[in-house]
C-alpha cells in the first residue's frame, strides 16, 4: 500500500515538473525572463 502511494506521488511529481518545464520553455520563448529559479 505505501508502495503504490510512493509510485503515485511520484508519477504525479514527474507530471508537474514536466509541465513546469513546458511552461518554462513557453515564457522563455516569449522574452520573459525567470530570475526566480
């Protein structure tokens, strides 16, 4: 049961950190720069 909370935790970092990084990419295209990371 842990396990499959940790394995679901998980994925549903990777899925934000994925969207992160889009949204990243997107605002540097854009000329926006991110001083905050």
């Amino acid at each position: 049961m842990t396990k499959n909370r940790i394995k679901r935790n998980n994925n549903f970092t990777q899925q934000n950190l994925s969207n992160l990084l889009k949204i990243m990419l997107t605002l540097k295209q854009n000329g926006i720069k991110i001083s905050s990371i």
